[in-house]
C-alpha cells in the first residue's frame, strides 16, 4: 500500500483560555488514504472545524495543538517550519470554509484571487493561470467565466462564490482538499450541484476529500467513509452506509434517528429520536463515557470508564461500552413509536385563505433620473390554510416564503390581493383591526437569537404579551400563566428569571414557541423555526410542535427549506417559484409522485446517499423583473413553446394543483411514476 | 461615473451658495456695527458721515437686497470688496490662501505618511513595542493642544536647539519667488531655486508637524483599528489557507480593505486641517487664510467674510467629492 494522504493520531488541540484548557479535539485518530473520501459529523462544537484548522496549522490564538502527530504524505506537519507549511499549504492541501458570502475579498477581482495561489506556488506563469483559472470556472459550472471572471464578489450569487472558493481549492490540483460545511449556506438544489461537483473532481482528478457537516446526508452523498465526532472524539468510524443503516454508537444512532428521511415510509406517530441534555463543557468532561449523561442505553460501566475507540464489526469502529459487548442499538425507522396520527380534518371553512396576493418592494432610486425598480416578491399567490392542519411552504430561497409568512401575519400590507382569516378580510385592514387579530394568530422566527430581547427576562418577556392583550392582570395571575407556558415547551418554570443568553438555541426556540402560544393562538406562522438548529434539537423543537397540535388543536403555517422535514410534518404542501404557486398538494402524494418538473428537481436534489439526482442548473431569475409566461421554464427540463404563456394553477388530479402545462410531464426513476 | 460628479458638482455649487445665505443671516443679526469697526469713533459721532459710508458699501440697502447683490456679482466671478483692506476680495483670498493650504497639505501629506504606516505596524504586531509606542504617538497627537505644542516645539527646536528656522514662511532677509501658484515650495521650484526651496521647506516642518499632530493620532488609531477589524475577516483565513506569504497577505488582502475607513476619516481630516490652520497661523505668524479670517472677523467685514465662506465651503464639498471618487476606486461595491 502507497503512503496515506493523511494521517491523524491522536491529536489534541486545547484552547488556552482563562478558564483553563478547553480540549477542542481531545485525541482524534483517523486516515485517508490517497483519492478516498472521509466525512467528519457532529453537532456544533463537537470540535470538527477545530480538527480541520488543526490539520492545515491555521490555528489561531488561543489555540495550540497539545499533543498527537499529523502526517501528510507521509511528512510530519507538526515538525514543519512555518515557510514549509505556507507551501503546502493551497498547494498540495488546499481548504475550503463554510461561508462563501465572506471567504472572499470584496475589493479583489475574482480574477486575482483565483490566480494568486497559482503564481503564489509558482505553478504558472500569470497568463497561464489565467487561462486556468477560466478553465477551473468551467469545470465548477459558472457561465460566461471569461467576463465573469473579471468581476468583483458582490456580483455573484452565494452557490457562485461557493464555485469559485472550489476552484481556488482546486487551482493546484492538490492531493487533499478539505471542506467545512460547504454547503450549509446554500439552498438545496445548489447544495446538489455542489456535493455533484465535489464527487465529479474527487472521482476525475483523484483529489483525497475531507468533508465537514452537521449533516449525514450530506455527507453520504460524496463520502464512503465517516467519522462521528463528540465531545471532541471520534466515537463511530465505519463506511457511511452502514452508519445510516445501522449505527454503532448510541450519538450515531441519535443523529441517524433525529433527522426524517425523504426515502423512508411515514409512520402514523411522526415523533423523532431526540437526546435531552446538551453536550458536556468542554472545561469539565465527564470521567467515564463523555455520552452517558445522554445516553439511553447507558450501563453502570459508562460513568466509571472511558471507552476506547475499538472494532465492533470487521472495519467498524466504536467507542461504546455496550455496543462492543456485541449489544445492537434498536431500529427507531422514524415511524411507529406507538399512538395514533389523527388524520386532517374535514375540509370545512378554511381558517385562512389567500387570494391572488402581491407583493411589491419599490427599491430606493439609484440617481434622480433613474427607472425605480421594483423587486417581484409575491406575484399572485392562492392558498387555503384549514384548521388543525399543517400546511408546508417550500422553495428556494428568495421565492417569497417569508414574504408570504409576514404578509398573512401583516406584519406587511399587500399590494394587492385579499387575505381571509376566520372570516375576516384583513388583506386591507388597519394597524388597529389587526391588533385582536395577532391574539390569533402568531409567528415564530428562523433566528432565536434575533427574536428574543436580550435585556428582558423571559417570564417578562413571556408576561408582556399577556399583560398588554389583558389576558392576565400582573402578580400572581401572569406567574402561574407563565410557569404554564414554560412548562408546555418543557422549560423548567424555575427559569422565568434567566435572560436569553443563559439558554441554549434550542432552548430559546422553546421560548419563542412559547412566547407565540401566550395569547393561546389559533394559528401558528413558522418560518424556518429550525434551520439554525441542531439536528437533535431540531427533532426535539419537532416534536414539540407535533406534541401541541395534539394538545391544543393548532393549525401550522410552515416553512422550511427542509424537505425531508416537510414531508414529515405537514398535511399538506406548497411549492413556490418566483413569487407563485408551482404546485399544491397532499404531502405524502407530493412527494411520492410530483406532478410540476419544478417540485421533481426540488425533491431529487435533497441529498440521501444511493439516489437518482437530477441537478437543476442554474439559480432563479432576478426578481426585478415581473415574471412573464411559466417562471420556471427557463430551467425548465421539459419546457415548451406553450410554455411562453403562464399555466393556471388548475386542479389536476383530486386534490392536487399544478400550474404547469404537462402535469406529471416529468418523470424520473426514483421519484415514483 | 463621469454623470455622477457632474451631478455632485452641481449640487456641491448650489451648497455652497446656501452656505453663503446662511453665513449672511448670521452676520447680519450678531450684534456690532462694521460703522464703528472701521470709521473710529470720531467718525462714527458724525451722522453724514456715516450714512455716506453705507451708501458706498450699500449697507443702506434691504437685506434682501444686499444678498441679491452679492450673487449677482458671484455670478460674475466676482466676490465683492473688502471693506478692511479696500482691495476685491477674490485678490485678498489669492493672495493667503495658497499659503493655508501649502500648510495644510504638507500636514495632511505628513498624517497620512505617519498616520498609515504606524497603524499598519500596530495592528501586524499588536501587542508589541511597537502598538505601544503607536498608542503613545497617538495620544501625543490627540491630546496636546495645539497652541501648547506649537510654543513647546518653537521653543525646543528654534530657540534651544536652533535646529529649525522661526516663523514666518521664509527667512525674513530672503526675497520670495515669483508668483506663479502661491505655493512657495512649488514656485521656487520652478524658479530654479534650490536655496529658497531649502528655506520653504525649512520653514514648513514645525509648523505642518504642529497643524498634523492630532490627525496622526487620529489616523494612527483608525488604521490599527481598520487594519484589526479586516484581519480578522474570513477572506484573510482563506488567503492563509491557500498558502499565500503573511506580507502578501496583509499588503494586498487587508490593507485595501481598511484603506476604506481612513478615507472617509482623510477627508474629514483635511477640511479640520484647513480650518484648524488659524491657530498654527497665529503662533507660526503665517501669512495665511487663518489670520485674514480673523481680522476679516474682527472687522465684520462682511465681503470679507462671504468671500471665505465661499471658499470654504466650495473646499469642502470638493473634498468631499474626492473621497466619495476614492471611494469608488478602493470599494467595487459602490462603483455603478
Ligand atoms: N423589505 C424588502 N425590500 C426589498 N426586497 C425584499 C424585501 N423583503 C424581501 N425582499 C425580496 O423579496 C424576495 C423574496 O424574499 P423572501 O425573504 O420572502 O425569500 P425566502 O424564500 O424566504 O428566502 P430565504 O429562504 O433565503 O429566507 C427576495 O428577492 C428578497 O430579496
Ligand atoms: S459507553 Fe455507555 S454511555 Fe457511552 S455511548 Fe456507550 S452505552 Fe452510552
Ligand atoms: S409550464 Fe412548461 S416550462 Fe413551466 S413547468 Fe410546465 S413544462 Fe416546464
Ligand atoms: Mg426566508
């Protein structure tokens, strides 16, 4: 066997801070040999980007690696002069960071800072890696590279920029290439085209990849291999797949069982695997098993010792007590954890129903004597809202969900179009008619940071909607309501005096659900409530929302980019494109069965290892200009001639509308039909 | 581009004669007589007399009117007569203001060329001897009045050390060059005179050192604390990830993106240097725009007066232009 690529053993790297040594990495060993691909997961602060800085030596102060060894090609990193790891360094291992909206310098040409590592290496002449670099941007799938590679970062869309922080990975041609979240800040169609480009350079060039993600999926998809990390451990190395399939460590078989799968059967309980507690501090780690304050499975053993990473299976390792024994972890399968899912009521009275909505953003004018452009957010949408059910509202980003979200809540006014909630116009409405209508319908935010007073105490911040609707005079009244409430979302009612910043993300998110049920609502607007969540704790803001419906009966506006999430949650579903409803239709049928094209490519892009993709090139057209015939036919795979005039959004099968010209035109293997 | 500074030159103008209209009301409620300022009181006792004097300087006239006068003759390119010196006062203003900004540039040229390099340094390596020192020169600059500074460098380098020359803009024997700019470092360049360059520069350092001393501290700070802030982006990490030099790095990552801020404070800076030159003037006994604002002042010299908030503000507005230019070239976000 040929020199490894990499080698890690047992790296530690501490943070110096004033508290002490936090162990970030405390002990990480792993492979990959040369062309392999190894995935690293985790959730946020188990120590995976901390692991990635450590191997290129971008480490920063306070940072030091404490112990372990890293080779490269066989070279020892950690006895390197800093001149020879600067040539390494973008040369043979070349990295790529999560945030492409801030990895590249705003006040430099595309050009330059594709071809500075190049002539930095002095691997080409200028001319030469010019021509390059146009051929890299090629590769990555950017049109026109020759003018666009002339221009400045604003100009590019974030999938874009991610492109060109690919191509600046790949400028050298390096024999590793390590990516931190790459795809996290993207929608998922892009984020296909992405891991697609990821796969394609890695099988074509024989590029060894280290893929970082808080997501299995996503590293299933470009990965054979993965490493689980805890707590700054690996605690589960084997091939993806039997990961998914069947995982060895109890963390693993959380993560697996937290997130719904787009493949897998729906259950009539829709409840997911959700661990309690959080991750221990990093300052003060439990002496046996880092896991056991979480574990479900956890036996006297696991507080007193600490496992090692040892071989479960031939080519599995674990570090679990319990599963080394020869113990397999029970299959959880998303589905059937007892109960009953009580199906969608009857179709009566809708709560909500929106017709023909518009919205248009006026931009401020550039000079005096220039046009006033106006960005097309919602062109004319249509949606029935019944109560008790869920209604899912996906698409890419930009395509109008959360304008949709604060026109229904008012928190816009339309440009035109009308809004009919219990019965009552309020498309037009004023401030002061809207006011008992928020008693009745309420939101929570994607951003649970951004969303709570960071100087109220909750119980005030939990009282305050209380008090101002008069639904519970001050003192002990709004104390007993608001312990209630904190107690619904499975806060501790002891906590009403804790500020935000004292709970978790998670946590606040409860708050904030919390916050929106105060005026006991009827309706609930989510937008993204999960997405910057944690799988686990998304599982667990899920079921909590599950759990409450049960309870009290609650109809759910729901948005998420999430499909997999979606289809798990909602009755039913919309999908939208530029501002307009592509199709509508009962969740599980959607899913199995698309009938618009733009809903087939949506699902397929959806990262799950072993399927059929088709990508979707390209990004949606600017919303500056108003639509005119079918939005999607410029990406439009079957797209025709009729296409020019706009589709109606007509009932094609029971139940079911589309607003497309060829209904169930667009098949696929792999997504049904 | 080329629309956008026509546009802005075009508003720039219509500002300045606002400021005008402005500086007229004001001028015309403090309370003081230019009667009294300029015929003695004598004079002044005599009621034909002094309605014969405002009749020839058109005090008689309405406000409005006296405005209306004035921009007529502005539209003419003409500014008026200085009721103190009795020359026009677009001659007065040519013949100070060259040398005010002469000052005011070498100090501006000298904060930035201070200013920049010792922000750079602090922030590469802060922390060190040398961000303290940074920090030290700063709060110098920032913290001594100027008044104070300029008699304390007077008294160290012209009277003690006798290394520097004393006031004034030349040696008080030398012949100033012919008059082409009114710059005088320029002039005798042109002149071919190696000898009354020498002098001018000589002359220049106290003062330009005592006029720019706050605006390094200034500038100094800005520059570290750009210099940080921009160190600290994630395109910085990606340059170090693919492998690129630390000098590379700073000079041609960060440095351009914290460029952005200090031009935003230089422009400031400047038009604070061209006002903040009376008191240098005074001390430096300056034959500058300073000392004939003052005495214009004390005159109530209304034309006088006019005439410089002209000036001023048009400098002002013109610098502002520049920086918003500078922008556009350091900034791709805010090019069209
Ligand atoms: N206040 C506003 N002024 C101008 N344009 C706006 C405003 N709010 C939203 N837009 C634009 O409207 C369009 C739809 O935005 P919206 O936020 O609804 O998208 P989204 O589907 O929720 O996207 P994401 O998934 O990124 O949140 C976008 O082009 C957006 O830039
Ligand atoms: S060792 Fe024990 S506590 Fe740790 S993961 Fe295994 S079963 Fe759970
Ligand atoms: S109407 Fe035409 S372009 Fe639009 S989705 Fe249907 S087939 Fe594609
Ligand atoms: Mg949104």
């Amino acid at each position: 066997m040929s020199t490894p690529t990499l080698e890690v053993e047992d790296l530690r790297t501490v943070f110096l801070t004033d508290a002490g040594a936090v162990r970030a990495v405390d002990g990480v060993s792993f492979t990959v040999g040369a062309g392999e691909t190894l995935g690293i997961v985790g959730e946020s602060g188990s120590g995976k980007s901390v692991t990635a800085l450590s191997l290129m030596r971008l480490l920063e102060e306070p940072a030091r690696i404490a112990g372990g060894s890293i080779r490269f090609q066989g070279r020892d990193l950690l006895a390197m002069r800093p001149e020879e790891l600067r040539a390494l360094r973008g040369d043979r291992m070349a990295m790529v960071f999560q945030d492409p909206m801030t990895g590249l310098n705003p006040v430099i040409r595309i050009l330059r800072q594709l071809t500075e590592p190049m002539v930095g290496h002095g691997r080409f002449a200028a001319p030469e890696a010019r021509r390059r670099a146009v051929g890299l941007l090629v590769r990555m799938g950017i049109t026109a590279p020759e003018r666009s590679i002339l221009r400045f970062p604003h100009e590019f869309s974030g999938g874009m920029r991610q492109r060109v922080m690919l191509a600046m990975g790949f400028a050298n041609d390096p024999a590793l290439l390590i990516a931190d979240e790459p795809t996290t800040a993207l929608d998922v169609t892009i984020q296909a085209q992405i891991l697609d480009l990821l796969r394609q350079l890695n099988a074509e060039f024989g590029t060894a990849i280290l893929l970082i993600s808080h997501d299995l999926s996503v590293i299933g998809s470009v990965c054979r291999r993965v490493a689980v990390m805890y707590a700054g451990e690996v605690v589960e190395e084997a091939v993806t797949e039997a990961v998914l399939a069947d995982p060895r460590h109890p963390y693993a078989w959380a993560l697996v069982n937290a997130v719904p799968r787009i493949d897998q059967p729906l259950g009539a309980d829709r409840r997911l695997v959700s661990i309690e507690g959080a991750p221990p501090d990093a300052l003060n780690l439990p002496q046996g098993c880092r896991f056991a304050p979480r574990c479900p499975f956890k036996v006297e053993r696991c507080e007193r010792e600490h496992p090692p990473l040892a071989e479960v299976a031939p080519g599995r390792l674990a570090r679990c007590w319990v599963t080394q024994a020869g113990q397999v972890l029970p299959k959880a399968g998303g589905a059937g954890l007892g109960g009953v899912r009580p199906p969608p009521p009857p179709a009566a009275e809708p709560l909500l129903a929106v017709r023909g909505l518009v919205k248009h953003f006026p931009l401020p004018r550039e000079s005096f004597f220039a046009p006033r452009r106006v960005v097309h957010a919602v062109n004319g949408i249509d949606l029935d809202v019944a109560r008790g059910e869920t209604l899912g509202i996906v698409g890419e980003s930009g395509c109008g969900k959360s304008t949709l979200a604060r026109l229904v809540t008012r928190i816009h006014a339309p440009t035109a179009g009308s809004i009919v909630f219990g019965g009552q116009e309020i498309a037009g409405a004023s401030p002061a008619a809207i006011r008992p209508l928020r008693r009745r319908m309420q939101m929570v935010f994607q951003d649970p940071y951004a969303s709570l007073n960071p100087r109220m105490t909750i119980g005030d911040t939990l009282a305050e909607p209380l008090v101002a609707h008069g639904l519970a005079r001050r003192g002990v009244e709004v104390r007993d309501r608001v312990g209630g409430l904190l107690e619904m979302v499975g806060l501790n009612p002891a906590w009403v005096s804790r500020f935000p910043h004292e709970f978790s993300g998670g946590q606040r998110q409860r708050i904030s659900i919390a916050r929106a049920l105060a005026l006991e609502p009827e309706m609930i607007v989510a937008d993204e409530p999960i997405s910057a969540l944690d799988v686990n704790i998304q599982a667990q803001i899920l079921n909590l929302m599950l759990d409450l419906q049960q309870r009290m009966g609650l109809t759910y506006l729901f948005i998420a980019h999430d499909l997999a999430v979606v289809r798990h949650l909602c009755d039913r579903v919309v999908v939208l494109y530029l501002g307009k409803v592509m199709e509508s239709a009962p969740a599980e049928a959607l899913f199995a069965r698309p009938l618009h094209p733009y809903t087939g490519v949506l699902i397929s892009a959806v990262p799950e290892p072993g399927r059929q993709r088709v990508l979707l090139q390209g990004e949606p057209p600017s919303t500056l200009a108003p639509p005119r015939g079918c939005p999607f036919r410029g990406r439009c795979p079957i797209a025709q001639p009729v296409c020019e005039t706009m589709p109606p959004l007509a009932e094609a099968e029971a139940g079911r509308w589309v607003a497309c010209h060829f209904p169930g035109g667009f098949s696929h293997a792999g997504l049904g039909a | 581009m080329l629309r956008t500074v026509v546009t802005r030159l075009a508003g720039a103008a219509v500002m300045a004669v606002l400021a005008t209209l402005v500086i007229f009301l004001i001028a015309n409620t403090v309370p003081g007589d230019p009667v009294l300022a300029q015929l003695g009181d004598i004079a002044a006792s005599n009621p034909a007399t002094v309605a014969e004097w405002r009749a020839k300087w058109g005090l008689d006239l309405p406000l409005w009117e006296q405005y209306l006068i004035f921009l007529r003759g502005l539209a003419q390119g003409d500014l008026g007569t200085s009721i103190a010196s009795q020359r026009p006062v677009l001659e007065d203003i040519a013949q100070y203001a060259p040398a005010t900004v002469e000052l005011a540039s070498i100090a501006f040229l000298l904060a930035l060329g201070i200013g920049i390099p010792l922000g750079i340094a602090a922030a590469v390596w802060r922390d060190s001897w040398v961000d303290a020192a940074a920090r030290v020169v700063s709060l110098i600059g920032v913290s001594s009045p100027t008044f104070w500074l300029a008699f304390i460098m007077l008294a160290i380098f012209y009277g003690g050390l006798q290394i520097a020359p004393g006031p004034g803009r030349l040696d008080p024997i030398a012949f100033p060059p012919d008059e082409v700019t009114g710059f005088f470092l320029v002039d005798t360049l042109l002149a071919g005179d190696w000898e009354g360059f020498r002098d001018a520069a000589a002359h220049l350092v106290l003062p330009s050192i005592v006029l720019a001393a706050a605006t390094i501290g200034l500038i100094t700070r800005t520059t570290r604390a750009a210099m940080l802030e921009a160190m600290g982006q994630d395109y910085v990490r990606v340059s170090r990830a693919k492998g690129m030099r630390e000098r590379y790095t700073i000079l041609r990552h960060v440095l351009p993106n914290a460029l952005i801020p200090v031009v935003t404070l230089g422009g400031l800076a400047y038009a604070n240097l061209l006002a903040g030159a009376v008191m240098t003037e005074t001390v430096f006994s300056w034959p500058g725009l300073g000392r004939y604002t003052f005495r214009s002042a004390a005159a109530l010299d209304f034309p006088a007066i006019m005439g410089i908030t002209l000036v001023v503000s048009v400098t002002y507005l013109l610098v502002n232009l520049l920086v918003d230019l500078s922008y556009a070239m350091l900034d791709p976000r805010v090019r069209r």
